[in-house]
C-alpha cells in the first residue's frame, strides 16, 4: 500500500567526526580532512564543507551513491550479520524466532541450491496461472492480492482513515507498473527510452528463464507493455501525488461495484478475508476506471502474460543466479548506475531483516541500543519542541488563531525514541529449510497481508511502530501526529552523547525539527493535533502559506541537476520544507546551549560554522548520474547537494557566520529568501 505518512528516506550522506575523544581538553567537533578548503564557503559551501569527504572516498563498485546514512546502514549490516550467524552456533528450537530468522538467512546464502532450482520454486503456481479459464482470471488477481505476492493493477491495505484518525479504513491505490514510475512508459527522452528497452529485455528474461520460448517470451513481453503503459497513461504525476485530499476518495461498497462492474469485487472481498464491508477510500478513481475498462477488453492471454510477468517480477530476487542478474542488471546497473551486485550475505541479510523485521530488531535492542542516548533524545526533542514553538509564535504572516492552534498540534506530538515497548508476534510464520526459500518467502509475505487487513473495522494502535529499530532512519506519522527516532538512528557519528553540541545539533538535532516541521509542511499543515484531516488555518494563513511555498517551488526549479534536467520544486516541496523548518528550528535550539553562546574556537571554527559544517556533512555523498535521473523523477527528497546549497542560501544566519556577501555565489537578496517556519 502507498503509506500516507511522513518518511525521511535515507539519501547519500557523510561522515562528520562527532566523536567523543577530546584533543587538549576539548570536544573535537570538525574533522577538516572532509573540507575541501581550496573552494571558498561562500561560493559552494556543499564543496567547501564535503569536498574532502567526496575526494576521499571513491565511490565503490556495488553502490550508485554512497554517504553517512548509508555507512551506518551498512554498519548496522555487520552488527546483524554478527547477530543473525551467532544463532547458527545454537541450538534452535522449531518454530522459534531464531530458527526462522537463521533458516532464511541460510537459504538466501545457499546459492548452489537456488542455482540447482532454477524455476522449479515458480512452477506450479505459473501452471496455476495459465490454467485458470479466463472467466476465472479474477480469482487470480485475488489470490495474488492476498497472499501479498504481488499487485497486479491495483493495491489495498489498511490504514487510518484521514478523516477519523482514530479508526482504521480500507484503501485502494493503483498499483501494478513493474517499472513503477510512469514517465518510463510515457517520455522519450534518451534516459527514457534506455529505460525502457532495458525493461523490455528484462521481461524477455526472466519469461525465457520461466520457460518461454524466444517468440512466447517476446509476444509476452509486449502484453504487459502494452496494459503497464495503458496504467501509466492514467497514472498520478508527481505534482499530484502531493494532494493528499485528492487521493481521498470515499465510495460505499455498491458504489464500487456499480462504477467498476468488472472488477470482481465479491471474489477479491472474500479472498482477502473482509467481511461486511460498507465503506472503501479510493486513492485515484481515473487509475481504476483504466483498470475496469482493461479488464473488460483485454483477452485471455494477455491477461495471463501481465500476471505471470507480476508473479515473477516478485520472485526473481530469491531464486537462482539468472534471476538476480537479470533484475541487477536492469534496476542495478541501467537505473542506478551500479557496477557490482552487493555481497551474496547483505542480500540474504535483508530478507529476514524485512519479514521478521521487529524480531531481529529486539535482538539488535538487547545488544547494541545504549539507554542513555534515550534520555539524551528526549532532552533534545524537547529543545526542539520549545524553539519550533518560539519560531510559530514570531511568524509575521501567520495570525493568533491559526498560531494557537498550531501550537495546541506541537504540544500533542507523540514522540517514540529507540524502540517499542510490544514486539511482533511472528509465531504463525512458517519457515522449513526444507522447503523453497520463495515457499518460505512466500508464507511470509501472506502473513504481512493477512496482518495488516486484520486491522479492518479496528481501532488505530498508536503504539505501533512504521519502522524497526534497527533503521537507520526517522519518520513523522500524520494521522498518529507523531515523531519516531528509531535506535539505529541514534549511534555515532550521526548522534553521540558525549559529542560537540554543534555537531549534535546541525545533525541529529536538525533530523528532529525535520521531522517535526513535516507536521506543518505542506501536507502536513492539512491535518490537525489529532491526526484528522480538517482544515485548522484561516482562508488568509494558508493563502500567504502558498505565496511562501511558490517561492520556496521557484528555488528549486531553477536547479539544474544534470544536462537539461532541472530539480522538481513542487514534487520536492514537503522536504524541503522540512529541511529548512529544521534547519532553523535546530539553530535555535543550540543556541540555547551554554557551547551555543560561547565564543570560544573548536578545531579553528565558531560554534556556528561548526553547526551549519555538521548540517552540509550530513548530505556528502558520491553519486552516479543515472542515481541523480532516477532519484529526481522518483524521490521527494531533493538531492544532497541542494539540501545544503539552495537552503542555506535562505538563511541569514549562515551569512553571518561565513561571511557571505553580495557578489557571492551562497549569497541570495534579502527580498528573494523565503522562511516559512
């Protein structure tokens, strides 16, 4: 399902040196072999401040971009690695946590095994496929949505409902693009086009490994071209999917199956397991109208050639090597730019890490989560909370009324830090040695599907967690109006507790007012302290709002990112909200520190470059061209570069604290900045 919460997706960062030594009795807070000082601050402080990072560490063969989130992502790899081969030593019981998590691990390691398979683990369930009558097919569909195996034309799932926060709704989104993204289908520009003939040859792939012949494979292939591109056509652009009421479409259960009769409703109700349903949210009623018309005009084979193409779209990560490949070298290799697949273990890592994700995330909490660096975030998350409150009580555009009830949602944030309190229960979870790894996957998946659509008809459990905690990541919840910080996150170097107070504060401090300032981002701002989706601003506040945010879009489409592509302000618009929200928010709290207001040089830098240095090390990364295409046509976040560059140069106190002046390249009018929170 297309989650309607906030994530702050981990992009390309660096290291900053935020350790806890001490050099002459002093806090080291700036390693200058990161800098680049032959660039001036105050003409690309992205290069000034990372150069040195980026020179120094060549990006390596199996990655398309590589920084700090991604060096702890990879060292949290090796501490679950450790975990995960410890419990190979033990003896585990059947059925239990450890044997489950260290099974899977050993299948996804034995690639003489899945070599030996081939497509063996696929065939009866592709007999089943292109057996099925096509009066029949619908059941199909169902079956597929409901083992969690694939989404073929749409997708559901359950999730608060936006207008009652309280209560779960069921959700149906559109779905069913193996490329995802519809300009693939849709543009003709050269990145396009290569795309595309890459996926094209991808499908013929991986039907010629299932066992097509070279003319099935082909006229294959162009069946789910021609209904993927057909989805595409009618798909949500990037501009709309930041409307989030446009994506909120109630229907009662007769609408549905009066305004989209081919769909077969009644067979995919009852294949997921729902009962007496009366209300639905439809995210984008054009997709499905698209979608009852295909299902009332495609023909037998091409129905069975679109679902075969889904079911093995899915599975190809977790059969032989021919399968892997052939996925690498499409979203690897030609989206990404990659030149090497990761290490057999990182992949076999990542399954039982995402399908017993909370299990292996207690085991992690037990051995690597130290409980101070919770207390160390509260304190910081309530610094945070007091100067995003001083920021909205001194905004000029805003009114009292509107403020007042801004700070009455800041006031209700729920704020969950390391880890939860309850765990998964994964005891109906079956996993056999002996039986296929994609067997075993599969019985995984059907009971993530079965769990999340038990939640119809329920009241939302806002203790659960989006995340586990081994995820080096954060995230704001609307509909919970919450703040997650998850215990990956907080470890050295990013967040240290016995670290500089700048470097804390221009990184880990400027994640929290991130995430806090998505509250009132652009889509955030639509939801209120309770996590309803009601209209809390007067007609006059969120009119000088847009005035604000159509200055921040203008910024941003003027970056050109590569040759003739320019950044998409508008897609982008929440985050970098949020990141200049939390940027200046962050400022303000350290400020308040005694190392805030002290005047005296660490590592030959004021208190403040020392800040605003640990911000624009937080996004040093080494990147390929093909990651920065794909990550501008599907990432909402801008890239890490812009983060530093386009949004310090809104930011008065930044000027001062380098020098900044007219003529420089940082430096922006007055009259040109913008600052909305």
């Amino acid at each position: 399902m297309k989650k309607l919460n906030y994530l702050l997706v981990t992009l390309a960062m660096t290291t900053m040196c935020m350790s806890c030594g001490e050099e002459s009795g002093k806090p080291k807070g700036v390693d200058r072999a990161n800098l680049d000082e032959t660039v001036a601050p105050s003409h690309d402080f992205y290069q000034y401040a990372c150069g040195g990072w980026i020179k120094n560490n060549p990006l390596q063969p199996q990655y398309s971009r590589f920084g700090q989130f991604d060096l702890m992502a990879e060292n949290n790899k090796e501490q679950l690695k450790e975990l995960i081969q410890g419990l190979a030593k033990k003896e585990n019981e059947q059925g239990s946590v450890a044997q489950k998590v260290n099974d899977l691990y050993l299948q996804g390691l034995d690639s003489v095994r899945l070599n030996e398979e081939g497509a063996a683990p696929l065939k009866a369930d592709l007999e089943k496929i292109n057996s099925t009558a096509k009066g029949d097919l619908m059941n199909v569909v169902a079956w597929m949505h409901s083992e969690g195996i694939a989404s073929p034309f749409f997708n559901e799932g359950v999730d608060a409902d936006l207008m009652n926060s309280n209560e779960n709704a069921l959700y149906f989104m559109e779905a069913g693009r193996g490329l995802g993204e519809r300009d693939y289908y849709l543009e003709n520009d050269s990145n396009s086009v290569k795309i595309r003939n890459a996926y094209v040859d991808f499908m013929k792939k991986l039907f010629a490994l299932s066992g097509y012949d070279a003319a099935r494979a082909e006229e294959a292939t162009a069946n789910v071209m021609k209904i993927e591109t057909a989805l595409a056509k009618v798909a949500m652009n990037r501009e709309e999917q930041r409307n989030i009421a446009g994506q909120y479409n109630p229907r009662t259960y007769a609408q549905l199956k009066k305004d989209y009769p081919n769909i077969g409703w009644e067979v995919l109700m009852e294949s997921l397991g729902l009962k007496n349903v009366e209300n639905v949210i439809l995210g984008q009623p054009r997709s499905f109208a698209e979608v009852n018309k295909l299902l009332g005009e495609l023909n037998e084979q091409e129905m069975k050639d679109y679902l075969s193409a889904c079911y093995i779209r899915s599975a190809a990560s977790y059969l032989s090597d021919e399968y892997v490949d052939a996925k690498f070298e499409l979203f690897g290799k030609t989206m990404s730019g990659k030149k090497e697949q990761e290490p057999r273990w990182k992949r076999a890592l990542s399954v039982p890490n995402g399908l017993l994700g909370m299990a292996v995330g207690q085991l992690y909490v037990e051995k690597y989560f130290a409980g101070e660096s919770k207390m160390k975030m509260l304190m910081l998350v309530d610094n945070l909370k007091a100067s995003l409150a001083e920021h909205i009580k001194n905004l000029t555009w805003m009114t009292e009324e509107t403020k007042k009830n801004a700070i009455a949602k800041l006031n209700k944030f729920k704020v969950k830090i390391g880890y939860p309190d309850t765990w998964k229960d994964y005891s109906a979870i079956d996993v056999n040695k002996d039986d296929y790894y994609w067997s075993n996957i599969k019985k995984a998946m059907k009971w993530h599907a079965e769990d999340n659509l038990a939640k119809y008809g329920k009241p939302v459990d806002k203790e659960e967690w989006l995340m586990t905690p081994q995820t080096v990541n954060a995230y704001y919840n609307p509909t919970s109006n919450e703040i997650c910080f998850p215990a990956g996150i907080l470890q050295a170097p990013y967040f240290d507790v016995n670290a500089d107070d700048a470097s804390n504060y221009g990184a880990i401090g400027v994640v929290i007012g991130h995430e806090m300032t998505h509250g009132f981002d652009d889509q955030g701002r639509q939801f209120d302290k309770d996590g309803n989706m009601i209209d809390w601003w007067t007609a006059e506040d969120a009119k000088k709002f847009n005035e604000l945010t159509d200055v921040l879009v203008a910024q941003f489409d003027s970056i050109e990112v590569a040759e003739g592509v320019n950044a998409n302000g508008r897609y982008t618009l929440g985050e970098n909200i949020a990141d200049q929200g939390g940027l200046r928010v962050a400022y303000t709290a350290f400020k308040r520190t005694a190392q805030g207001i002290s005047e005296e040089l660490i590592d030959g830098f004021t208190s403040d470059q020392r800040f605003y240095l640990a911000y624009a090390n937080v996004w040093a990364a080494n990147i390929t061209e093909q990651e920065i295409l794909l990550r501008t046509k599907t990432d909402v976040h801008s890239l890490g570069k812009w983060r530093v560059n386009a949004t310090l140069r809104n930011i008065d106190t930044f000027f001062e604290a380098f020098g900044v002046k007219e003529g420089d390249a940082m430096y922006r009018p007055e009259e040109e900045r913008v600052i909305i929170w």
